[in-house]
C-alpha cells in the first residue's frame, strides 16, 4: 500500500469503519515503535540511523469480530497483515516486512472469566501476561507463567511463540497450559478449539495454532490453566567444577523423576560473567540452582533428595541464600546494564536437545562460533528442564561488530548459520521458547526436512492469499 | 539538546520492554508510543537528526505522557525516563515547537503571582488553610511546576522566584505545602526554609481517631515514586481511624489519573477520562470503599468525570474528623 493514494484511503476507511477511527492510527510516532521488535537486525540498523520498515497502518481491534472484519478486508484487498502482541519477541516475528496491516492486539485485553472449579481462566489475547497474572493472583491464584519477558509481551504473543517461563520445569511451557483456543483464521472464520487438551477426537487443532507465529491465524481468546499459589517455594545453589558436572547432576534429578519447579545450570564462563555480575557470586566453575514449591513438608522432603544428588559431584555447597537470591533477582537479567546493549551484537542460540545430545550440542555451537568468529565471545546456560533433556540458552556477543549495517548483519546470519546448523546437526531443535520468526525462517527446511511441506500445505490451505506475517516461519513471502 | 544529558535514558529504555506494563497512558491507549521504549526511540530519532524534533507525532506523543515515574519506580536500574521527557519537552519548547494549547496554557501560569496573608512562623501552601490554625497562608496559583513539566524551563524560573520573594518577605522558616507536585517542586529549593507535606505535619500534630472506615489510599505519583515514598500519608489516614484495603492489581502501576503531568486534565481530557475510567472500573467490586488522595487535582479529576465517585483529598479527611 502507499499512503495517500486513492487505494489507501478507501481501505483505511474501510477499517476505521469497523474499529472506529482512533483505532486506526497511520502516524510517524507509532509507527517507529511498530518497525523495530526486539530482534536484534532491526534495533541495529535503527541505531545505525536507517528505518526499518514501517506498517502502512496499525490497527487495534477491540474483539474477535472486529478482528475477523479486518481479516475479511485484508483478504479483499490481498493487504499483508501482521499480529503484533507487546512486540518482544526476538526473531523478528512481529515485523511488518512488507509493510500493510500491523494488527496490534493489546486493545483485547480482557479477563474474562476465572473458574475455580476447573481451575482455569479465560482471556483475551492481547492481555500483557503480567497484567493476567496479577489479576489471577488478585482471586488467589497464579498461571505460574513467569517468563522474564512476563511485563513485555502479551498472552497471544506466548502462544504464538511457545513460550516458557521459569517454572516450566514444573508447570510446563505455555503448550501445556493452555486449554483451548479462540481463533480467527486468515479467511476471516472465527473458530474454537476443542475445550478440553487431551482427547481422542482426532489431531489436536489446538497444536496447530501454538507455535504458528500468527502465520496461520489470528488468536483472540485463550483458556488457561491455574494453580493455587503454593505455601511454600525454596531454593538451593551449588557450584560444580565444570559444566559437565553440573549437567550430570541436573540431568539426574530430572531421570529420577523428581519434579522441581526449576533448574538453571550456567557454563563456566557466564558464571564467571553473569552470575557475578547479577548475583555477586565470584566464583570460577558451572552455578547450578533449582527450587521445588509445593506443601512445605514435601519441598522440604524433595530439597533434602535433590541436595543428596548434587553433593556427589559439586564442589561446593552455595546454599539457600545463593539460590533464594537467584529467584529474588530472575528478571534483573533483562533490564539494561545487565542485558547486552547495541552497539554490541548479540543473539540468544536457543536449542533444545535430549539429555544425549545437549552437551554434543553446546560443544559443537562453541566451537564453531570460537573457530571462525573469534572477536565474539560464546556463553550459555541451560534453562528449562524436561524429563528427557533440557535447553540450552546460548549466546554469542561481539563487543564491537562492524560499524557499516549491513556488514553488521551479514556477519550476525552467518554466526546464527553455522551455529544453528552445527546445533542441528548434534539433534538440537531449533528452538525451545523464542520461535523462528523472520530470523531462522531459512533454516526450517533443514530443520524439518521433507515434513515441512506438510506444514506448507496446510499455510496454503488456511490462508489462500498468503495474508497473514507473510515471510516469517520459513513460509513464501509477499505474492501467494 | 537537553536530550543529551539523558544519553543513558535513551540508551537503555529505547530497546527495552521491561516496564511497559506500568504505563499509565500506554495502558489505555495500547500504542507503542505511549511506552518508554517508544519515546526513548523517537528522543533516539531526534538525537540522530535534530530535525525530528518537529514531528508533530512525536511532540503529541511527548505531551501525551502521564510522567508518572512509575516506570523508574520499577526500573532495577533506576533510569530516569521522565527526565528525558522532561528534557524533550525543554528542548521542543525552546525550538518554538510547542503545540498551541500546550503555549496557551504556558501564557496563562506565566502570569501566576503570589501574596502572603496572615501572621506566624508557619506558612502555609495550599487549598484549607482553615485547617492550620496560626499559619500565615500563601495564595496564588502554581509555583512553576506546570511550566517545568511543560517545558517552559525560564518562565518556570520566573514565577518560582516571585513564589519564593513572598515567602522570603513572610519571614516563615517552615513551608507546608498540600499538594504533591508542588511539594516536590519546593522541597529543595527554599535554602533556609524547611518545606514538610501537609500529611506529616498532621502526624506530627497527632490525630485523633474518629471512627473506623475502609478507604484506598490513591498513592501519589509524586511522593511515591519521586519523594522517597514517605508513609506520613498512610500514617495519617491510620491515626484518623481509616483501614486502608489495597487497590487496583499491583502497587507499581499509577492510578494518580495524570497527577505527574500536573495539568494532563487541562491538556488532555480524553486520555484523563480514560485514566479515571481504569480507577472507577478497578474500583467497582470495592462496595462503599472510600478514596483518599493527597492531590486536590486528582480528586478534582476523578469526580469531574464521576461526580457520584466517592473521593476526598488527605485534608479533607482531616476536616471530617474535626466536623
Ligand atoms: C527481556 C526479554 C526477556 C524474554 N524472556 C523470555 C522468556 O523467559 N520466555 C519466553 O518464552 N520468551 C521470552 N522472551 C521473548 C518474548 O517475550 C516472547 O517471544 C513472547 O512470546 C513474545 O510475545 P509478544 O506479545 O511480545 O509478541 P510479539 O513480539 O508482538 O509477536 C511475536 C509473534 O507472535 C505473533 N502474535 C502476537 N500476538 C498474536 C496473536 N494474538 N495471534 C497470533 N499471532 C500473534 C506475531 O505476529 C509474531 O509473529 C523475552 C523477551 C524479552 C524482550
Ligand atoms: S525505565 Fe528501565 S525498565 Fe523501563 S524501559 Fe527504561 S531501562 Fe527499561
């Protein structure tokens, strides 16, 4: 679309006529803030004075109706259309590449019911996950979803991403805690989930829309589980001697099948990075803490167990207080100094493997990102914990990448290439919680070999004109 | 560019996602712009090409802000993102690029003047001064802090210094002053005067209760988020007899309905309406819980849009007990 021609404006009226003309915004202001997600690629080349590109229009619908008008008339007119949530996410998912319809879902951002007899609440998607949780834990509650970005993004933006958050290891990831789904299909079709998550009526459709990146739809309304606020939570800290020691240890209290709310083990070097900076904890080997919550007499039962495990190989015993800390101080990891800032270049190599693979898969991501890029530094931690694996949080950081954007960039894809790749090629998946967006759509195929095109088949059939965040996930770009 | 002095503001909040939930004006208006991330890019924009100083959509968007300190309330690092608002709007104003209501409103503080009436030590600064028996009471309007939050840095400077002639010429040592932003603006700027809020100097006078009454205390954006968070208002309302229940979801997010931005009802009274309608809407489910603020501005707002709304300021409270 370009603005100000006839075109333009009849669609623009067409939409404020559905959501009403505040809720159709076209101005310089927004628009900056609708360019840049929290992807890295875009925030570099704003900090390198060039635009990204902006939406042609953003429009913020108020319920599932408006949101299936819009669809209606972006089919129409065959006009891009982009869900935006809190914009946080860091592939790039939620970025208008080709301009057209950013759909910013943050209007619909109602608790519509909480249910204390099934323990579940139903939202609408646009809700800012922290707002949700406070509201839950307002009727005594908790959707025990506390990811570091639970202040940034939205419900929907959760879902369409598979997220995690930090007691995953317990309460599951956000797949595991939804119910059942509203969704408008690109067509414009407003459609309901099954309301139960286990059934035997044929593949799970709720499945299909978790993790589709608002590539197959658009997600209004949600029903999610909750839990009741445990009476007690407690941690514990060690220090292992290398890494390995600590994975060894994790993967056992995993293996035995005890069930923490979490466990987080950071490699040497961002312990030594990290750790100290945030925690204040000087010391040199691999930091593992984890937490049980629960009745306090079985916390107390299963800490003494978990204790048991770790005091074989760790080197030493940080204590409660070196764990209580790391629960008081999650999020400090995300708030400026401590988070990596432009100019620096920087990206999370988020992978998920099995218990068998997650360390082949950590070696072989460091050692590429060590061989042939030796100005960037490569750290990780390992973050959600499954009965059969866990994720490794990689990173890599240049502290001074090319001063020229685009050189910047093509430097930072071909970090994420050869990293990625080489994770894949140890049985890493890519990726656990962040998604695929814009910024590893290339590599699906390599990923899911010729099993993607069943996925293809099914974006073709769901969204005929190719409407709906066009490019991302692997999927064509602009044009069916 | 004032913007400048806010280097570190600008970047850390203008990638930063972490206290978006907690803007007032963001939270009913849902735009990006209305985030400190969104105005830290565009203050970005403007540090890159002072030409984007201009853009109308970004001047709206920087009038637009509550500037209610409740994002560096939260902040673990404590970034001022007011103040880089407050620096933008200087440098806007000092560009001539305010908007015309914003220089209108300007034209209008400008002319405040100040005027000291009746004898004592104690001075007064407020709206009840029948509640300070012996104070002298100054009267006028505003001492310069709406043209500070506006931009308007000089004329500020002008109207404090007639401000701060008469309570020279007064010869009071002690200030009370009622209202949280112009407490704020005064606490540190009268050297050899000691300026206490009206709600510690009732604590300190000692209150008698009166009775037992569930109330929310509306926290003030000022004394919560940039004066330390004194509990001499809650101690106040608890000598009174008042069982304070807590309000809204959480206690970072402000409800002072524009109560930062000093005169956002004047500016904006759509977006202050719509502020209120989160407190009115928040409050509904609260029965006959009465609301106590220290502003007479955000009780003044919060019934302008709901006359029926139960709300009195901390001297009224005060009043009531002595009825
Ligand atoms: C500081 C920080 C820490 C983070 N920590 C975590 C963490 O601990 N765990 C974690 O999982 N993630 C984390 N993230 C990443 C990010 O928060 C998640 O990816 C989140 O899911 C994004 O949600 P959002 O609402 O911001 O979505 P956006 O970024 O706006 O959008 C993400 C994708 O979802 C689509 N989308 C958004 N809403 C809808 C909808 N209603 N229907 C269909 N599609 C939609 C968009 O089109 C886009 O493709 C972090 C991010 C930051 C900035
Ligand atoms: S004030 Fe702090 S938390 Fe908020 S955007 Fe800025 S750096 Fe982030």
């Amino acid at each position: 679309m370009t603005p100000k021609n006839y075109l333009y404006e009849m669609i623009r009226s067409e939409l404020t006529w559905v959501v009403g003309d505040e809720h159709v915004q076209a101005n310089e202001a927004d628009n900056l803030g609708h360019s840049i997600d929290y992807y890295w690629v875009p925030e570099c080349w704003h900090d390198r004075g060039e635009r990204p590109t902006p939406p042609d229009l953003v429009v913020y619908p108020g319920n599932t109706q408006e949101v299936a008008a819009i669809l209606k008339i972006a089919n129409t007119h065959k006009i891009p259309v982009t869900p935006w949530g809190g914009g946080s996410g860091s592939q790039g998912g939620a970025l208008p590449v080709y301009g057209g319809i950013v759909l910013d879902m943050k209007r619909m951002n109602k608790v519509i019911e909480i249910d204390p007899v099934t323990m579940c609440v139903t939202a609408e998607a646009g809700i800012n996950a922290q707002h949700l949780e406070w509201e839950v834990e307002k009727a005594g509650f908790s959707t025990m979803h506390l990811p570091a970005s639970i202040s940034c993004a939205t419900l929907g933006g959760f879902i369409a991403h598979r997220g995690t958050g930090v007691l995953s290891t317990k309460y599951g990831k956000i797949e595991d805690m939804i119910m059942s789904l509203e969704v408008v299909t690109p067509t414009g079709e407003i459609i309901n989930t099954l309301p139960v998550p286990r059934h035997a009526s044929g593949p799970s459709l709720t499945e299909l829309f978790l993790g589709s990146e608002g590539t197959l739809g658009v997600v209004t309304k949600a029903v999610m589980k909750i839990h009741p606020i445990p009476a007690a939570r407690k941690f514990h800290a060690y220090l292992f001697e290398t890494m390995h020691d600590a994975m060894v240890a994790g993967s056992q209290l995993m293996i035995s099948r005890m069930r923490p709310a979490v466990i987080r083990l950071y490699d040497e070097a961002s312990t030594a990075r990290i750790i100290k900076r945030v925690l204040n904890i000087d010391r040199k080997g691999a930091y593992l803490v984890f937490g049980f919550d629960g009745p306090e007499k079985i916390v107390d039962l299963e800490m003494e167990e978990a204790c048991k495990i770790c005091e074989k190989t760790s080197k030493e015993d940080l204590g409660t207080e070196a764990g209580q800390s790391w629960w008081k101080n999650r999020y400090k990891f995300f708030y400026p100094p401590y988070m990596f800032q432009l100019p620096q270049a920087f990206g999370t190599l988020d992978t998920v493997a099995t218990f068998a693979n997650i360390e082949n898969v950590y070696w072989a991501m460091k050692n590429v990102v060590k061989e042939n890029f030796p100005q960037a530094a490569f750290i990780g931690h390992f973050s959600h914990w499954y009965d059969w694996g866990c994720m490794l949080y990689a990173r890599f950081i240049i502290d001074e990448p090319p001063k020229d954007p685009n050189e910047a960039v093509a430097l930072y894809n071909r970090i994420w290439d050869m990293a990625i790749r080489a994770a894949i090629r140890e049985g890493g998946v890519i990726n656990e919680h962040h998604g695929v967006g814009l910024k590893l759509g290339r590599i699906m195929r390599d990923l899911y070999g010729p099993a993607f095109n069943v996925l293809e088949s099914l974006k073709k059939v769901l969204d005929p004109n190719n409407i709906m965040n066009p490019g991302k996930m692997g999927f064509p770009g602009k044009g069916v | 560019m004032h913007i400048e002095n806010y280097l570190n503001v600008i970047n850390a909040c203008r990638f930063c996602f972490m206290c978006r939930h907690l803007d007032p004006v963001g939270n009913v208006t849902f735009r990006e712009a209305d985030t400190p991330r969104g105005r830290a890019l565009m203050c970005d924009r403007i540090r890159m090409d002072a030409a984007n100083l201009s853009n109308a959509d970004y001047i709206d968007a920087f009038y637009r802000s509550a500037m209610s300190a409740a994002n560096r309330f939260h902040c673990v690092s404590d970034y001022d993102e007011t103040g880089l608002v407050l620096a933008v709007r200087r440098d806007i104003v000092e560009a001539d690029l305010a908007p015309a209501a914003v220089k209108a409103l300007a034209k209008t503080l400008e002319k405040d003047t100040f005027s000291v009436k009746g004898k004592g030590r104690v001075l007064y600064f407020g709206p009840t001064p029948e509640l300070y028996k012996g104070c002298a009471v100054i009267t006028g309007g505003d001492p310069g802090k709406a043209l500070a939050v506006l931009g308007f840095e000089a004329a500020s400077k002008k109207v404090f210094t007639r401000f701060k002639k008469a309570v020279t010429d007064s010869g009071c040592k002690t200030l009370i002053v009622a209202e949280p932003s112009a407490f704020e603006f005064l606490h540190d700027r009268l050297p050899g005067v000691k300026v206490i809020h009206s709600a510690a100097y009732f604590v300190e006078q000692g209150m008698n209760k009166t009775g037992s009454r569930k109330a929310v205390y509306l926290e003030s954006d000022f004394l919560k988020n940039t004066c330390g968070n004194p509990s001499a208002p809650r101690d106040l309302l608890k000598q009174l007899g008042y069982k304070l229940v807590p309000f809204g979801t959480n206690v970072e997010e402000s409800y002072a309905v524009g109560e930062g931005a000093v005169v956002y009802d004047t500016l904006y009274p759509a977006l202050a309406e719509r502020l209120c309608q989160r407190v009115y809407d928040l409050a509904e489910g609260l029965g006959k819980t009465r609301f106590i603020t220290a502003s007479q501005t955000v009780k003044d707002t919060l019934k302008k849009y709901n006359p029926a709304f139960d709300v009195i300021t901390l001297e009224e409270a005060v009043a009531l007990s002595q009825d």
